[in-house]
C-alpha cells in the first residue's frame, strides 16, 4: 500500500477516545477526550465531527487507520469493528498501527522505552531506537520487572504507564492522540502498512468461566 494522502485515524486503546483527518500530512481536523469508558457511544460521532469539519466525505479517504493495542480489550475491539466497517463501506484499507508506535511517532530522535497501562498489573513494554524502529519484541512485565527492563537501557520513557512506575508516580498522564496514529501510519513502510488489522493483546483477557 503506498502511502495514503488523506487519512482518517483514530484511537480507543485507552483512558481517551479521539478522532482526525490527515490530508498530506497535514492534521485538518481533530477531536479528543479523555474518558476510561464510553468509547462506544463516543467514537462514531467523533469520527463525523472530524470528517465534517475536515469538510471530506468516506470516498475521498485513501485509507482508515487505528490503533491494534495492546491496550484495553473493549476499547480495542471498539477501534476495530469501527475501523473494518468504515473500511468495507467505503471500500478503503485499514492501516494497523499498535500503541507503541503511536506513543513515539511524535517524539523527537533518540532511543525510548514505550510503557503502557495494562489495567490489570503489568506493563506492556516495548523500546525503540534512535531511528524510531523497534528494538526489540513488545513483552508484558510487572512494574519491578520493568525498572530493571529500563536500567539497561538508555533513553527517555512515555507512555501511560509511566506513573505505574516506583519513583514515578507523579508523572503526568500520556495519552495517544488519533494525529499521532495518524502520522504513525504515514511513516510505516508499504509492507508494514498493509499487515493485517489484528488485535495485539499481549496478555490473556480477563474471562471468568461458569462454574460447572
């Protein structure tokens, strides 16, 4: 897939849901809340709000991207379904872009650990390099686990599991935002571009099963 000029994007991984509309790169309209719940009322008329503002129909997009996770289950599952819909409709490809590549796509150069929430105890960890590129596999660990993950490495820390972290509690909230998906995509390679739009969960999801 090569690369889209007009790009609708948005995100629902986490404690926010936000929409925007890319054209050349460019953000021409946007959207974003912060919310831990809700995203499934939320999200569609976002999404309309961003596409009316940006003054562009469903047909005029190239593309639809969203973020896969990991993250929230629901919110995910609301990304998606959304994401594959507005894609079949309007017979547009859905670009797959994970959490950790939208938390650093607005980051100046320099090698950075992504750390992001999981709700249910661990951190979902995955570090880059100064070019951006991935260092290595994403991987869940408990907080402690995760300091001494970080004291090997060099390089600034984001994400909103930050504040999960001894010593760093007071750090502020960081939130995805749909421009930054949206740019994310934009700088993903052709192949990388067209993977599939599967969910990355890195853990198991929480699921209580009946009693016999």
């Amino acid at each position: 897939m090569s690369t889209p000029r007009s790009l609708l994007a948005f995100d629902c991984s986490g404690a926010s849901c936000s929409a925007a509309v890319l054209v050349d790169g460019a953000v021409v309209a946007s959207r974003f809340l912060e919310m831990a719940r809700g995203q499934a009322e939320a999200l569609v008329p976002m999404i309309a709000e961003v596409m009316a503002e940006a003054g562009i129909d469903f047909a005029a997009l190239e593309a639809i991207a969203t973020t896969v996770g990991p993250g929230s289950f629901t919110g995910l599952r609301i990304g998606l379904a959304t994401a594959r819909g507005l894609g079949l409709a309007a017979a547009r490809p859905v670009v797959a872009v994970t959490s950790f590549e939208a938390f650093q796509a607005d980051r100046a150069p320099g090698t950075l650990t992504v750390l992001i929430d999981s709700r249910r105890g661990p951190l979902f960890v995955q570090a880059f390099d100064a070019a951006g590129a991935a260092a290595g596999a994403a991987c869940a660990l408990e907080p402690d686990a995760a300091v001494a993950f970080l004291a090997e490495r060099s390089g600034g820390i984001i994400g909103d599991g930050v504040p999960l972290l001894p010593g760093h509690e007071n750090a502020p909230p960081d939130r995805i935002r749909a421009e930054s998906v949206g740019r994310a995509a934009l700088r993903l390679d052709d192949a990388a571009r067209a993977r599939p739009a599967l969910p990355l969960y890195l853990r198991a999801p929480d699921v209580t099963l009946p009693k016999p």
